[in-house]
C-alpha cells in the first residue's frame, strides 16, 4: 500500500536527525499517532529515550527536565532545518549543547547561535586563530582555547588572539562574554524578527541591528529567512571589501564621505539642523553644510535660509521615492515561483478571468500597451472594443483575440492595418496586478498541471484515508471527510478544518480585535500564532502582528508613552509642556497636537481648530450652496452667476432663460405673467437659494454620516448667509462691484450694463 506523504515526510525528517534509526518503524509508529497533533514530537521522545540519549534521573526530574529539553531540541531543529540544508551537528550533540546551556530561558538561540556559526563563519580561520595561540601558549588546552576563540566574534584575528592569550594567563573567560549592546525593550521583546535580529547579529556582529531588522523584515514571509540574511549580509561585506581593494589597486584612499548622515565632521551641527527641520531630508543637510565648510555661521544661514525659503526636500518625500524605486524594481523584476504565487492567488484562472474585479486606470493602460505590442498589425478600433467588452481583463482579451483569429481565419483580414505598429513602451508607474497576470499567462500550462496533480494526489490521499478510516470530522463546518493535513486545532486540541480557521480569523480581524478563540462555544482556549500564520495569508498576517504588537504596547501603561495619531508610532515624552508630537516613522513624519490628537495647530488653540469631521461637513454643505447659485445655459453648457440687472438672460451663443425660475426660451412677455420679476435683486434670489440648499445639504450629510448628529461647526455656512440677508451688500462688496464668481468657465462677466455673456 502506498504510504501517506505527510506521516512519511515525517519519518524521513526524523530519521534525518536521530541517527542509525529505521524509516519504517519510525513511519508505523507514526502512522497509530496521526490523529495527534503533536506526533513528531512523542515519537521522538519515544526514540530518544530508547536509545539511552536522556541520563538517568528521578521520576519526577526526568519528567520536568526531559519535557523540556525534548521542546527545546525541538525548536532547535525546526528552526535549523528551515535555515540550512542538513544538520553540521548530530542529535546527541545538539542535546549536549542544551545541557551545557543549562536551564537559560534562551538556550534555544543560543544553541541555534552556534549552530549558524558553525556553517557560515570559515573554520579555517578559527583554525589558524587557535594555531596561533597553541605556538605562544604550547601548555594551553585545545578544546578550551577553541571555546575561547568561538566566543570572540567581531575582532581582528590579532585581537582575537591577544585578548585569548590574556584570558588563559589570568584565568578570566567570562571576561570574553561579548555584550550585544541591543537593547531589552520589554515592547519588541516578543517580536519574532527582533528575537531573529539578535540571532543574527551574533553570526555578523558588524553589522547595525537595524540594517539586520530591515532585511528581515524584506524575507519576513520566509521560514529560512534567518538563512537568506546572513547570506545577504555576507555578500554585501564580500563586495564591499573587493571594493576597497580595488580602490587600493587604483592608487585610491578607500575612503568615502559617511555615508549615514549626521557622521562625520559636522555631526553637532547636523544633529543642530535636525532638531529644527525633523522633517527634512538629512542628505540635504550634509550636503549643504559640507558646501558651507568655510563659513563659521553656516549653521545660522542654513536655518534662516530654509525657514524663509521652505523649499527643502521633505524626508517622507525622499523614502516615498526610493521606496516607489524599489516596489516599481520588485514588481518589474519579479520571477515566477510556483509555491510564492500560489500562496497569492490559490485559484489564478478564477482571479484573473473574472472581469467584475476592480480594475484600475493604470491597469487599463497597460493592458492597451500590451495588447497593440502583442497584435501589432490588428487595428486599434477591433482592440478597444475587445478590452470594453472584457472590462480590460488582459486574460479574457488576449483569449477572444486568438480564438477569433482562429476561428474567422480570412474575414479577420479587414482588421488588420497595412503597417506593423512600432512597439510601446508600458507607462511609467508599473501596475502589480498587470505583472502578475503576466506572470500566469507565461506560465499558465504549468500552473494548471500543478494544481491538477496536487488535486489529483489529494483525492488519492482521501480515497486512502477512507479506506483506513481516518478521515476526520470538522467541529465547525461539520465536514466528515477532512484529511489530517487540512485540519488545525485550537491549543486544548479541538479539530476544525483550516478553511474554516481562515473566515473566522478574518473576520475576528475585520472587527478591529486580536485575540481568536476556539470555534467551539465551550472552549476557553484561542488559536496560536502558528496555527494562524499557516491559515492565513501573508498580508494579513503581518497586519495581525502589527495590531498586536501595538495593543501590547498599550497595555503595557508605560509612563508618558505618546502615540501618534496618524500611524502605530509611539514614542515617551516627559515634558508636558511638549504639545506637538513629531512621529519618526519615515512613512508618517506628521506633526500632531497632543490635546486634541489633530495635524498641529500652533498658534490657534484647539476650540479654534476645526476637527476633521467638522471641515468634511463644512465644505459638504459650502460646495451645495455654491452650485445652488450658479446657473448654466441649457445650450452650451456655460456656468454663470448675475450681480445686478434684469432677470432676462442671453447667452453669447444666443440661448436664453430667467435668471429666477431658470426657464428655457424666453423673451420679456416672460415676466408680465405674474410669475417672475424681472426686478427682483439677485442678492434675494441668491439667499432664498442659499438658505434652501444649505439645510438640503445638512440633512443629506447627516444621513450619510449619522455619527455627526451631534457636531457644532466652528464655521457654519449658514452664518454667512444670515449676514447677507442682514447686510445688502455684504456678497458683493460696498461699492466695488465685487462677486466672488464674477464670470461664467470662461472668465466672461454676467452683468446687463455691459456686453457680456448673459444680458
């Protein structure tokens, strides 16, 4: 009988770690455990145990201390096996490594530690630095000096050897405990990519935490992402010193203006100019003090300069462009990889041939580009009206294209143009959608072979599984026919199917909370974070841990930690009298008022400030009352507002109508039926308009947005109308013929004393 994939993968893996043990014992014994989650890990407790790795101890220590060195090597393992390609240690020397760590609560790090270094630190060089050490001190035990040396990271090999030889002459090793010099920040301490950070940045202790930070972040969906940094940071030091020495080669100095600013000769007076412009770019600062070396009040002219002149670069502007650079590079550049793509789009034929998704502009210019480039002798009328009919779906499009080629043959000649177009360039801002659908289009017959055969394994997975009776129920969906693969559990062990997992935690994340629970009404237990992020898709797993990480920091109730309104930013401000709050984040750098939490203000006091909601409704109701007053003729189109004169008015282009009651096609008989004055003073008309679109507006505006009910606006438009009832003049002005709208879209002037548009 064919074996079950998952069990003997797991067989494989553990036999891979344990040596000189038997697949297909260890696959049986797996096999009468599938129903448990935790299989792998009893099973190697079993083998272990067996083979006399654990020393003899009392009942009730062996069950205390063997428990958790089982999870500890555990972890070691999973976290190595996602790292590297095989093991540089056996099990009974990761076990030794453990024990030696005793019971140090972050043992598994530092096991994992010197497992890294083990395969990406050169052992020749260690090698040679305990060569060098034995010919000074012949009497020195190798072992030892060898722990001395692999203890010393970051140094010069001379130093190295120095500081070895000075600890074995004084007996002082634990002098050679190097400080990671990375602060316990009690808020990141949980954070996986900061505990991946440390890790790290003892494999490449010269490199900045945060520079490891970002890497990581860049690999955060990936499991060996340890793995890829190291073997990133590695490189860039390996081109970094061929750099140098080629700059050595070429007679020159291999030394470069710092590159971090704020470094250097005008470190104080940068640090100076950044306290006063937080949001200014600090290349701009550098390179205007270096232009000002010869100046000793530069620091002064710089600042009144950018204060009159305000046309600095901003540094949120500057990210935004290198990071627009990199995603238009990322997307550009990007490769297929089956398993990458998958986890974006599980079912891409039904993604991207369905025509009622949301299709941007610049999608849709792309897929113009495209198809003129891929039917370059087919007329662009046949093309536009393929892409109108398939909502611009470049899959559909292309399809409708080769088949009515196919299928018309010969009648599709007449849609062909006498000239090849030249080829286009696609524009300038790349759409992500278009260069992902491009990605399936090439490889669309792999893709459809992947899923049918892993469609096709699964189904014999299920027939197998039935026939063994081992299928399993879910809890929640009540689904009797699950496979052990597609089931996940909650952490008191209650079964459910991972699509179900999947809706419940989006749905617990569209409520803005951060804690799932069981599925099961009885269960006061939740889902863990691995259970989700197996679930989950990447995106909305990062922005589960984000609101995670920041509802931890507010439930920390740290003294004077202030957030930013804007952003998760937050940041400890002692001094009360500090209102503004100036966020760091580069993708926010707003400036906020800390009283009243909106954009800062200085100098009106926050009852002078409008609320956003109050500036929302305001212009909601000032832009209502403006278009009830301009008027537009009903032949072309042209917008207009009357100051003083008749109520009868002729367009340029001949048309007329009533300036009161707005009718068609009038001549002056119009106002001898009683109905309309030709008199009547436009201010009267204006406000009778005003005073009936402004309260339209409020009560549209409070249907639409019920949660204003209760606002008072600082600057309510209906107080200017009120004023201009109660002053005549007040909208146009005393005497100097003012009007706010003094002319049609064309700049003319409706004004009866006058040859202007409207008479």
């Amino acid at each position: 009988m064919t074996k079950i994939e998952s069990v003997f993968k797991d067989a494989k893996l553990i036999a891979s770690i344990v040596s000189d043990t038997d697949v297909e014992k260890i696959y049986e014994s797996l096999k009468s455990k599938r129903r448990n989650p935790n299989r792998v890990d009893v099973v190697m407790n079993n083998i272990l145990e067996n083979a006399g790795i654990y020393q003899k101890t009392t009942v009730s220590e062996r069950e205390d201390t063997s428990a958790l060195l089982l999870a500890d090597f555990v972890s070691v393992i999973d976290k190595a096996m996602a790292n590297m390609e095989a093991l540089p240690l056996t099990a009974e020397e990761i076990q030794h490594l453990l024990q030696e760590e005793g019971n140090r609560p972050d043992r598994v790090d530092r096991v994992f530690t010197k497992i890294l270094r083990q395969v990406y630190n050169p052992k020749h060089l260690s090698e040679e630095d305990v060569r060098l050490v034995m010919n000074q001190m012949p009497e020195a035990h190798p072992d030892q000096v060898r722990k001395l040396v692999s203890d010393i990271q970051g140094q010069s090999q001379a130093d190295r050897v120095k500081q070895v030889i000075s600890a074995l002459k004084n007996n002082t090793v634990a002098s050679l405990k190097k400080d990671d010099s990375i602060p316990q920040d009690p808020t990141v301490s949980n954070d996986p990519l900061f505990k991946d950070m440390q890790i790290v940045k003892k494999v490449v202790p010269h490199k900045d935490p945060n520079e490891i930070y970002a890497y990581l972040e860049a690999h955060y969906d990936k499991k060996n992402r340890i793995k890829l940094v190291i073997e990133e940071l590695m490189s860039d030091e390996r081109d970094s010193e061929d750099a140098d020495h080629d700059m050595k080669e070429a007679g020159g100095t291999g030394i470069k203006k710092p590159s971090i600013p704020g470094v250097g000769e005008f470190e104080e007076e940068l640090q100076e100019l950044k306290d006063i412009f937080p949001d200014c770019d600090p290349n701009y600062l550098y390179n205007a003090l270096e232009e000002r070396k010869d100046d000793v009040d530069r620091v002064k002219k710089l600042a009144i300069r950018m204060l009159e002149k305000k046309d600095y670069p901003k540094l949120k502007e500057v990210l935004d462009n290198e990071s627009k650079l990199k995603k238009k590079q990322k997307i550009i550049k990007a490769t297929f990889d089956m398993k990458e793509f998958l986890a974006k789009f599980p079912d891409p034929e039904l993604f991207f041939c369905d025509k009622n998704k949301a299709m941007s502009n610049n999608y849709k210019k792309h897929v113009t580009v495209q198809l003129q480039n891929d039917f370059r002798k087919l007329s662009e009328e046949y093309l536009q009206q393929i892409m109108e009919a398939s909502n611009y779906c470049l899959t559909l499009c292309k399809r409708v294209v080769l088949t009515n080629i196919s299928d018309l043959g010969d009648f599709m000649s007449e849609l062909f143009v006498p000239t090849q177009r030249p080829l286009l360039p696609l524009p300038e801002e790349p759409e992500e959608l278009f260069f992902n659908e491009m990605l399936y289009l090439r490889n669309e017959r792999e893709i459809k072979n992947h899923l049918q055969q892993q469609r096709t394994l699964k189904e014999m997975r299920r027939e197998e599984a039935r026939a063994n009776g081992e299928l399993l129920p879910c809890e929640c969906c009540f689904d009797d026919e699950c496979l052990f693969e597609d089931m996940t559990s909650c952490q008191d062990g209650h079964l459910f199917c991972k699509e179900c997992v999947r809706r419940s935690s989006e749905v617990v994340i569209g409520d803005g909370k951060c804690s799932f629970p069981c599925l099961t009404d009885s269960c006061d237990y939740q889902f863990p974070l691995p259970v989700l992020q197996e679930v989950m898709s990447p995106n909305m797993f990062s922005i589960l841990l984000k609101r995670i990480q920041e509802a931890e920091v507010k439930q920390a109730d740290i003294p004077d930690l202030v957030s930013c309104p804007f952003c998760s930013f937050a940041t400890i401000i002692s001094n009360p009298d500090d209102k503004v709050f100036k966020c760091l984040n580069p993708e926010c750098l707003k400036e906020s008022c800390r009283l009243c939490g909106e954009p800062s203000h200085i100098p009106l006091r926050c009852n002078e400030v409008e609320k956003q909601g109050e500036t929302d409704m305001r212009t909601y109701i000032e832009t209502r009352v403006t278009e009830a007053m301009l008027r537009k003729c009903h032949n072309c189109n042209k917008r207009f507002i009357k100051e003083a004169g008749c109520n009868k008015m002729t367009c340029t282009c001949g048309a007329t109508q009533c300036y009161f009651c707005r009718e068609e096609n009038i001549d002056y008989d119009h106002f001898n039926k009683g109905t309309c004055s030709n008199q009547e003073e436009s201010t009267v008309i204006h406000v009778q308009e005003m005073e009936a679109a402004a309260h339209e507006a409020r009560r549209q505006y409070l249907e639409d947005h019920p949660e204003a009910k209760d606002m008072v606006l600082k600057y309510d438009p209906v107080t200017h109308i009120q004023d201009v009832k109660k002053h005549k003049n007040y909208m146009w002005g005393d005497g100097d013929n003012f009007n706010e709208f003094n002319g049609s879209e064309d700049g003319y002037r409706e004004d009866e004393s006058e040859n202007s548009d409207y008479e």
